[in-house]
C-alpha cells in the first residue's frame, strides 16, 4: 500500500484539512484524522506514514502542529520512529486502536498523564479490597502471575505476567467496576508496561550488571509485596504497596516518555 499520492502539492488521497474551529487543540484533531485514515486501510502495521510536510499540506496546518499529533500517537505505542527513515506504524494488539478511541486519549500527553495518575487510584483501592476479599482462587492466580514474571525468560513473558498480576489483583477486589476499569484499559496498561520494562533491560545491558533479570528487578520486586500483604489479609499495608509500586512505576513511564520526546527533538 502506498500513504503517497504524487503530484506537486503533495497531499495525501483521502485526507481533508482539519476543522481549527472545534474547541480542541489542532493537534488533537490531526490525530484523529490519523485514526481514521489508519482505520481506512490506507496504511498497515510495519508501513511508513506520510511525510510532515505531506500530512501537513494536506491537513491545513502547519508542521508543528502534525509532528504534535503524530507524537500523541507515539505516546501510546502506535508509531515509531527510526533513524533517519520516518515514523512507521506499530504492529500492535488487534483491540489497542479501539481502546484508543474509547478512552478519547488522543488529547495528548496531558490525558496520558491523567489516566496514568487515575490507574494509581484505581490499582490502590482494589489492592486494598482484594486484602479483604480475596478467595483462594483468586490468591492462586494472584500468585500464578507472579510466578510467571519471577520465570519469565524474556521482556514479552515478563510484560504479559504484569498485566495478568494486576488484573487477578483487580478480580479479587469483588468490586466489578474497578476490575473493568483496568480491563477496558489492559492493552493500553500492556503498551506502558513494555516501555518500563523494556527501558529497564536496556539500562540493565548498558551498565553491564548482572543478568539476573526478572527476580532482582525492581519491576517484579515491587509486585512481591503488594502480593504478601494481599495474602495476609492486610488492607492498610497492600495499599501502601501497590501505591509504592505505582508511583516508582509512573515516574519510569513519565521518564521514558521524557527521553522518547527528547529524541524526537
């Protein structure tokens, strides 16, 4: 599939200029519009999106302003950029775009920041209904997860027990709600778990440590006491874990973000 259509103004076949009289930022609505051409088909995962000035021309705006919503895509895993050779879009979960969509988080990097921080309050109650509630079914598969990110053999197996671990957290809170807050959200969580980790390993080869991964890092040292103290039915000290755990993780995530911005100048 070719994004380009040639000619000399260089716009893009299918893409209209943007409509600069909602109330939203510019760059939140060239994002959009991205979706949506995304979503046509136009472009597939592993294929490179159009060129700045390109998408600039034919959206009507200028290229800030494009670079600002491509980057909104960037924050939440669905493009990548590769040196010298434009932005290309991920291979991704096959139900990441809709929740993309669901969750409005093409607003930019302030709506990922919010619903960073809401998952923290989220993950903090349900850790402390789950010290309270919890069945030894759902401490089997609490533990199972745990199990899992302790074995895993790469950053794919760790990521996956990560998001199992919380989920099963979630489960055992008995507040259905709450659980299906973080399910709607769990290929985004999957998304922002990868960047922490992944980041996390390439520090770890970089420094030239051990490779003791996964028990010695702190991404899976964090979950272990959230899990014993779910087990020993201590709501004030899970809460105290997992809040522990989701403000370190947060701060990793804002971090990455951080250098991923800085690289893309």
């Amino acid at each position: 599939m070719s994004a380009d259509v040639p000619g000399a103004t260089g716009k893009i076949a299918g893409l209209r200029p943007v409509n600069l009289q909602k109330q939203e930022p510019a760059s939140s609505e060239v994002a959009r519009a991205l979706l949506d051409y995304i979503f046509s088909g136009q472009i597939g995962p592993g294929e490179k999106l159009p060129s700045e000035r390109q998408l600039s021309e034919s959206f009507g705006v200028g290229r800030s302003v494009v670079r600002e919503g491509i980057k909104s895509l960037g924050l939440l895993g669905l493009v990548e950029w590769r040196h010298g050779g434009g932005t290309y879009l991920r291979s991704a979960d096959s139900d990441l775009l809709p929740r993309v969509i669901e969750w409005g988080l093409m607003l930019g990097e302030r709506s990922t920041t919010d619903l960073v921080e809401a998952r923290q309050y989220i993950e903090r109650v349900t850790s402390g209904l789950a010290a309270d509630r919890h069945t030894p079914e759902h401490l089997e598969a609490i533990a199972a997860a745990l199990e899992s990110m302790g074995a895993a053999t790469n950053v794919d197996e760790f990521v996956d027990a990560d998001v199992r671990f919380h989920l099963a957290v979630a489960d055992a809170s008995g507040n259905g709600v709450l659980s299906n807050m973080l399910k709607n959200i769990s290929s985004l969580l999957h998304v922002w778990i990868h960047r922490v980790v992944e980041a996390e390993h390439a520090r770890v080869l970089s420094e030239g440590e051990p490779a003791t991964w996964p028990q010695a890092w702190s991404s899976f040292q964090e979950h272990v006491p959230v899990f014993e103290a779910i087990k020993a039915r201590d709501r004030a000290r899970a809460s105290a874990a997992m809040e522990l755990h989701m403000g370190r993780a947060s701060a990793r995530l804002v971090e990455t973000l951080n250098e991923s911005n800085a690289a893309q100048g």
